[in-house]
C-alpha cells in the first residue's frame, strides 16, 4: 500500500506540479483502511488505462483529474458517492489555481460515473468509464480477486442481500449495448468482460 501511495504521489506530482497538498489529501482518501476494492490499488489501475485510452481524449489531464477524484468519497452505505466526489472537486479545485471551466469538466465527467454511460460525442466520458471498468475484462484469477476485494468491502451485508444485489448489478451490465465506448476498450476488452460477467453470473446463479 505505502508503495502504491508513493508511486501515485510521484506520478501527481509530474503532472499537477505545485499542489502535492492536494495529490497527498486524494492519497490519504483512497488508503482508507476500510476500503478493500477502491483503493489505493484500483486508483493506479484506473489511470493506467487512462494512460492506454489517452489519444481517445480530448483533454486527457482533465480526464486523468477526474480519475483521481472518481473514488475520492466512497461510503458503502451510501448511494450518493459519484455526487459526494464530484463535490469535492467542485470545492477543493479552485484553491489550486484550476479554472471554472476545467473543475466543471472534472466534476461532470466524476457524476458519469454512477451511470458509465457517455454520449457518443463525449470522447473525454468515454475513457474515464472504459478506464474504470476495464477491471471487468481482466483475465479470470485478476476478475476474481476484484470480485472478492467487492465482497470484502460489503462485508456487512448478508451473502442473500449481496448476492441478489450483485446479480442486479450484472444483469444490467450484461444488457448493455456496449460496456465500452472507446475504440480500443470495444475492440480489446468487450468479449473478456462479458465473458467474465456470464461465468460470474452463472456461478451466484447456480
């Protein structure tokens, strides 16, 4: 974890220079202890694919600031997180010399968030959902450890509900035309996400 938090705060660093105060407060949010899934470990992994999907972007740094802040507040029992991070970057961006413009964009593509579902002209919305399910189309024992990590973090929710509640969540992903929106994202990881989706369904429907 510390070295998860080190590599992250290098990497803000060489792309937001003068506003570590800010990089460390975001790395302090992700390395709660009570987060197993999004963590400081998933933050990583979602601006790797940020970095993969980057000539998709319109305004890649924005995109990559949104990332930072998708996760920033994440409280199991709430439903409202992607509002509540959006928030927060809403109120914490100005002090660090970010024009209106630019915290609206952030804020706007963190609320794309709850739904991963960007407008077909939205090139920025389209990396930053495929960057943050990309997770989905990871080989199987990597898709199982994410499942399990979810798991751990609703830990206090009772295997019916969660069960239930997960294979919602499934079945509407399934159902969607496209998990992907990116080029890259349709073409490499539509078929491995689905099929981890259908091998992950028929396992809690069994």
């Amino acid at each position: 974890m510390f070295d998860t938090g080190e590599a992250l705060i290098e990497r803000w660093e060489s792309h937001f220079p003068g506003r570590q105060s800010l990089g460390r407060e975001l790395v302090y949010r992700y390395g709660s202890v009570v987060r197993s899934y999004h963590d400081l470990t998933h933050l990583a992994h979602v601006l790797q694919r940020v970095d993969e999907l980057a000539d998709e972007a319109d305004q890649v740094l924005l995109v990559e600031l949104a990332a930072w802040y998708h996760d920033a507040v994440y409280d199991v029992r709430r439903d409202d997180n992607e509002e509540r991070s959006a928030e927060l970057a809403e109120s914490t961006l100005p002090a660090y010399e970010f024009s209106d413009s630019d915290v609206a964009e952030v804020a706007r593509l963190v609320r794309l968030t709850r739904t991963h579902a960007p407008h077909g002209w939205d090139r920025n919305g389209s990396v930053l959902c495929d960057a943050d399910l990309a997770i989905l189309a990871s080989p199987p024992e990597e898709y199982d450890a994410y499942v399990h990590a979810v798991r751990t973090e609703y830990r206090h929710v009772p295997d019916p509900k969660f069960v239930q509640g997960r294979v919602a969540v499934l079945r509407r992903l399934r159902a969607l035309p496209a998990l992907f929106h990116t080029k890259h994202g349709h073409d490499q990881w539509e078929q491995a996400a689905r099929d981890n989706l259908d091998r992950e369904l028929a396992f809690l429907e069994l």
